[in-house]
C-alpha cells in the first residue's frame, strides 16, 4: 500500500468516524428534545423541588408563619440533602396523585398510604413509619368489639383514602356498614367532629389518631379495623432517579438518627396519655390562663421567647395557680427559687407578674447558655432540662455523653444519660452529684405536649 493511499485511507476513516459521531449526536440531541431533561436534572437546574402535601397537623401547617409539621421537616431536610429550596404545594387531598401525575409537584409527602392500587399509579420510596387504621369515636359513644360490630354504623371518612378503600372492602366481605364520604376534609377535621359529638364515626391511622387525641382528649381509639401499613413519599413512575435519590436520603436519617428526632419533636409520648391531666389543661386554658395571658406575651416577646411555650411551662409548675407551693419549698406561678427571685430581681414570688416576670428571665438565662446547639428546638429542651434540674447536672450529662462517644447537642442522648444520675458509680464522678433524673424528663415532656396544644389550637383560632 504506497503512502498517497495509506494517507487517504486515514482521512477517509477520520470522516466516517466524525459522521458517524455527528450522526450519533444528533440522534441523542433528537431524543433529549423529545424527552427532556429528567425530574432531577430540573430540580437541580431550577434550585428547588415541589412538594405536594395537605394542610395538617402531622402534615404540614403554619404556625406564626413560619412552616412546621412532620412531613414537612422530612422534605426541607430532603431538599438540603439535594442543595435546592423546597416549594410548598397543597391542592386538597383528592388532587394530590393527579398534581403529581400532571407534573404540577415533583414528589408526595402527606402521610400516604403503601396500597396495591396506588402502586399501580405511582413509585413509592422505601417506608418510614408503620401505622394502623383504627375507629374514632367518642368516649360517650359506644365503640366495636370487633369488626363484625361495625354492622349497622355509620363511618364517616375522606373520599379517595385508604380508609374508603377498606371500608369498601368490608363491605364486599359482608359486613352491613354504610359510609359518608367527604372530599378534601382532613383526618383532623372529622375527628374534631367526632369530638363535638356532630358525627358518631371516623378512620384515623395510629399516628393521627394519637397526636389528635391531645387536642380532643373526649375521643377514643377503637378496635383496628386493618393491619399494619406502611408510610411513604411518592413520585411518578418514570422518576426513578429521584427515587433514587430519595430512599438514599431515608436510609441515611433512620441510620443517623435524625428520623427518630424528627418523630420525637412531632410524635413523641403519644401513648403516655393522661386523660384527666389534658382535659384538666383544656378547661384552665378558659378558665384560668386569660388573666395572665397578655403579661406573658409581652414578657415573652421581650425576651425572645414564644409565649405560647412559657405559657405551657407556666402550666407545668403551677397550674395556673400563683399560690402554688412545690415539695422542696419553691413557691408561685414558675415556681422560682429564693436565689432566683433574689438573682431576677423581684422581691415576692407570690405575686403572680413578678413570678412571670422572673421565670422568663430566668428561662432565657439557660437559653443562653446553650449558644452552641444550632436546633432551636433541641437548644430550648436543654434550657428547660436546666430549670427544671439546675445547669450544672445538664452539663455535667452533656460531659458524660461526650466520654461515651454520643453527640452531646442531641437530646436523645441527653435523656439516655439523665436517669443514670440516681447510680452512684456515675453520679459520684461528676462535679454536681446525685439528681433525679427522670424527673427533667417527664418534664420536659409535658411541657412539649401543653405546647403542642397550644399551639394546634392557635393555629386553629387563627385560621
């Protein structure tokens, strides 16, 4: 082969490889103009992922306007997971698959039900929490034994839920109930009419039902009426890269416990329920909080504190009483010390606005003192922990936890450790010494489901 031929040859290889190479280009550009960008490629372009969900309260709500809610949480800290800002859609129940399907939101996350008919719609991510349908009624209304008791009632549930598809079922098994359908009333709605007596029977899963039975303590959780369920988030079927992306995230926060955090703030102690301690609270938010309620808020807001939560603090140490007399001596409405009166500069902790007036001080001190927790929520159950306890046995805890290898700026951690105080081998150890230590804990606790409450029945007022 001479070197004219050789030379050609090369040239003629080089134009069929870029021809076929421009051919293959167009080719892929034709099919990226046909079929666009993927969902996770325009959220990432765009900066930000829609979320469709409904107004709730383990939904999603406004509370002072800024946005809260367990769903809600999940999807932010998943959209910082992605680097993008979240956008807020809520259509109405009945329409979310179809805003979905439509492309007006890119992924549902609404306390949605696992079943084989929506499966056959959408994608689901991997579960994040376990529920089952139970009935709801009233505690003077005579519930069911059994399923087969359900003959002869009326149930009144959202059109287009799981809770429709099951009582449809039960109906082709037989049983002779009938069903009110109602199109996009949230859950928390019917149970509130459950609670005014206005209807005899609703469907809520485990979790509503719970977190409801704070704000409307006359209902009772009945008889399951399905099994155990799944929850999760759903996209379109053709959105198999953000799936992806998605049960990533899941995996990542149930294995860094920050799913069990999130569930905690929104759902923790739901089953210690005392049913005379919150109907007590209901009936003195009438009857004894409005006399003192307008000196709180502004005492609150002085300080930067939500009068709501100082409120619910308030309730812990009093009742509302402002001669209130504890076991170890500390006298009023926030039952303050002696040294604390003394160190907030009043002089009669009976008289009920110097006791506000020193308590919020007070609280805002140990606020303060925990500068170095980012979460403002975890940050504040370290200050009330430090009321309740003392300062000194929180960070003598908060020592003990960093020697064992657990993040000291998690609560969780800290409520692990707390009891441990009452052992000698560990109290003797730390600079502070013995304390009860379950007791900040059910302290706590209270003082985040009064909290709750009110603030459930704020955003209620408001809306």
């Amino acid at each position: 082969m001479n070197l004219f031929f050789k030379k050609h040859l090369v040239s003629i290889v080089v134009y069929s490889c870029c021809i076929i190479l421009t051919a293959f280009c167009v080719i892929i550009q034709k099919r990226n103009a046909e079929t666009g960008p993927t969902t996770l490629e325009r959220i990432r372009h765009k900066g930000r992922i829609r979320l469709l969900t409904t107004n709730s309260a383990n939904s999603y709500y406004l509370y002072r306007g800024a946005p809260a809610g367990f769903e809600y949480e999940l999807a932010s800290e998943f959209a910082d997971s992605l680097g993008v800002d979240l956008d807020i859609i809520t259509p109405g129940w009945n329409s979310l698959f179809y805003c979905l399907e439509q492309g007006q939101g890119d992924f549902i996350a609404s306390g949605i039900t696992i079943t084989p008919e929506r499966q056959r719609r959408v994608e689901f991510s991997i579960p994040y929490m376990t529920i089952q349908q139970r009935l709801i009624h009233h505690k003077l209304i005579f519930g069911a034994d059994d399923i087969q008791d359900l003959e002869g009632r009326t149930i009144h549930v959202r059109r287009g839920t799981s809770y429709h598809n099951r009582l449809e079922e039960l109906k082709q098994m037989g049983i002779g109930l009938s069903f009110v359908l109602h199109d996009n009333l949230p859950t928390e709605e019917l149970i509130r009419m459950v609670s005014e007596r206005r209807i005899k029977f609703t469907v809520a899963d485990t979790n509503i039902a719970l977190l409801n039975r704070r704000y409307y303590p006359d209902i009772r959780i009945g008889i399951p009426i399905q099994g155990k369920q799944s929850l999760a988030w759903a996209v379109k079927k053709s959105d198999t890269d953000l799936l992806r992306k998605m049960n990533l995230f899941l995996l990542n926060i149930r294995n860094n416990g920050r799913l069990e955090s999130i569930y905690d703030k929104y759902y923790g102690n739901l089953n210690k329920f005392d049913y005379f301690d919150v109907k007590k609270f209901h009936e003195r938010i009438n009857t004894r909080l409005p006399r003192y309620r307008d000196f709180i808020r502004k005492e609150s807001e002085k300080h930067g504190l939500d009068w709501l939560l100082v409120t619910a603090v308030i309730y812990q140490e009093s009742h509302f009483n402002p001669k209130a007399r504890s076991f170890t001596n500390v006298r009023g409405l926030m039952q303050v010390t002696m040294d604390t009166a003394r160190e907030m500069g009043i002089d009669n902790r009976l008289n009920p606005f110097q006791s506000i007036k020193a308590g919020i001080k007070y609280l805002k001190k140990m606020f303060n003192r925990f500068e170095d927790i980012d979460n403002r929520h975890q940050r504040m159950q370290f200050a009330l922990a430090s009321y309740n306890i003392g300062y000194g046995h929180i960070r003598d805890v908060r020592k003990i936890a960093r020697e064992r290898g657990l993040d000291p700026n998690e609560w969780e951690n800290i409520k692990a450790i707390l009891p441990l105080l009452t052992q000698r081998k560990i109290y003797k150890k730390t600079e502070h010494g013995y304390a009860r230590g379950r007791e900040p804990i059910r302290y706590v606790d209270r003082i985040m489901t009064y909290y709750d409450i009110l603030k459930q029945k704020s955003t209620r007022e408001e809306t």
